[in-house]
C-alpha cells in the first residue's frame, strides 16, 4: 500500500500520522510496522519510528500482519534512564522482529508500553532464552553501546539446569569452533581455530539435576546450548540439542529452555556509570520441577 502524507497537519512523525490514520487497525499494529522495519520510503529504505513528519512524503507498506499467538508473559523492565532500557525477557518471546515474530517481541513492546519510538536492541538473545537484555535510547549512542559487546567488554553471566554427571570435571573452560548455515536450525562445532569459548561451572546440583553457571568470552549463535551438549548434559527443554525435535505447535509455552541470561556487567561507555544487573526469573526444572515437567 502506497500513503501520501497529508501537505496540511499537526503530527510530529509519520509513525504517529499512521497511527491515527490507520484506526481500524489493532492496538500496536502500526507500531510493530515501523519496529520490524515494513514501513518504507522512496528509496527503499525503512523508515524510523522517530522520522519527522514532512507533507506530501510517500510511503509504502503491507497493512496487514501475519497472525502471532500472544506470549502471555511480562517484560520486566529492570532499570531505565536517559540512554538506556534494561529488560527482564521472558521464555518464547523474541528480542526483535524477525520471522513470523513482529508484534511479539520484547522491541515491539517495550516500544509500546514505554512509549520510546526509538528504542533499539543493543545485543539479542535467541526467543527461547529468558533474562536480562539492553536496549539503548538514543540512535546517535547505539554504536557505543554495541561495541561494548563487540570488543567483549560486558560480562554476561547464564544459568541452565540440565541433567547433572558427577564424572564430569567442573569448573572448566571449553573452547571449540562453532559454525550455524543458514537455513539450518541448529549449530554445530567443526574442526578449525575455536571461535567460541565459555567458562562452565557446577552452582548445585540434586536428585539427577544440576544448576551450571555459564561465563561466555564469545557470543557464537547456541553457544552455550552447544557447548553444554558437547559435554554430555544438554539444557532441559533444548529442542535442538543434542536432536532437533519437531516444531511445537503455535501457543504450547510448556517446559521452556532452562537458560537464563542471569547477569549483566559494565561500563556505561555514555555516563561512565558501573553498572551490574540480576535477572529475578527463576528457572523451574531447579525450583519446581515436577511443574516443569508437568508443563504447568
């Protein structure tokens, strides 16, 4: 669909123009348009949620959205000030638009309920893991924020349950060359220069069940998922490690990854405020696992 912006009219952005235009629309849909990048101008390009109004403007567009099952579960936001957002991500529920996920994302709705058009994920992590991810305020300071996880500069700290081997010597670092092709859901370790490395450690461990901490230096894709398979104590509700297993049915939020994203520690490369956040989520194989299990 083409739109041309009306020449008389008071909106400070195009995204709150079609907001009002396209009343028909449910509660976010516009947003999550602008969020997944399918609002588009003459050249091509996506256009972003904060871009000023300018009358007479085209833009183009796929009005409706593929259908998405609501995750029933919150976003906690952990912290907030003038450059940053720290959320609390919750199991099934993607970081960003991607795929079918668009409006069904922690991006889409932080956007929404928190009313900063120009938020924007510094960092992603996979839809099934739950914990803490940073999002910058401010367009013109997300490349600081992202080279912080590019030269390796934040320390991320995860927790997984998976089953526990008392053979298994821990603490430990594995290091391994991991690969993902596109197309392809799960990833696997080649032979070559590792370039993926993570410190593995036992925090306890009871009936059959452990609890590891995870320390990664990288941040390949599955990572921590690949290297705790490898050991031979694959994450609990893993559906690709160690076999991929066949797709759950839309709406089944039963037995979730135990992987949480549990700390996150840095330098604010803005305010030079030390920052140190803890993920409050508990993963329910340790806690309740009968209820895990259960899928309750």
């Amino acid at each position: 669909m083409r739109v041309r912006l009306p020449v008389d009219g008071a909106w400070a952005t195009v995204q709150e123009h079609l907001v009002q235009r396209l009343t028909g629309a449910p509660a976010g849909t516009v947003e999550s348009m602008f969020a997944a990048g399918l609002v588009v101008g003459a050249d091509g390009r996506a256009v972003p949620p904060d871009a000023p109004y300018r009358p007479g403007m085209y833009v183009w567009f796929h009005r409706e959205l593929p259908a998405e099952v609501p995750v029933p579960f919150p976003v906690e936001v952990v912290y907030r000030d003038a450059h940053i957002v720290v959320a609390d991500k919750p199991h099934f529920l993607a970081t960003t638009p991607r795929g079918t996920h668009v409006a069904e994302t922690a991006l889409a709705r932080l956007r929404r309920e928190l009313g900063i058009p120009t938020l924007t994920a510094a960092h992603r992590l996979d839809r099934l893991t739950a914990g803490l991810v940073l999002f910058t305020v401010r367009p013109e300071e997300r490349g600081a924020y992202q080279t912080l996880f590019r030269d390796r500069r934040v320390r991320k700290e995860y927790e997984a349950v998976a089953p526990y081997d008392p053979a298994l010597a821990l603490p430990r670092t594995v290091r391994s060359r991991i690969v993902k092709e596109r197309g392809v859901q799960a990833a696997r370790e080649v032979a070559g220069e590792p370039n993926a490395e993570t410190r593995v450690e036992l925090a306890g461990h009871r009936s059959g069940r452990a609890r590891y901490r995870l320390v990664p230096a990288t941040g390949q894709t599955h990572q921590l998922r690949v290297h705790l398979n490898t050991l031979g104590v694959p994450i609990l509700g893993d559906p690709l490690y160690p076999e991929v297993a066949d797709p759950a049915p839309p709406g089944d939020f039963r037995r979730p990854l135990q992987l949480l994203a549990r700390r996150l520690e840095f330098t604010d490369p803005v305010t030079g405020t030390e920052h140190a956040f803890v993920s409050a989520r508990e993963l329910r194989a340790w806690t309740s696992y009968e209820d895990w299990a259960a899928g309750n």
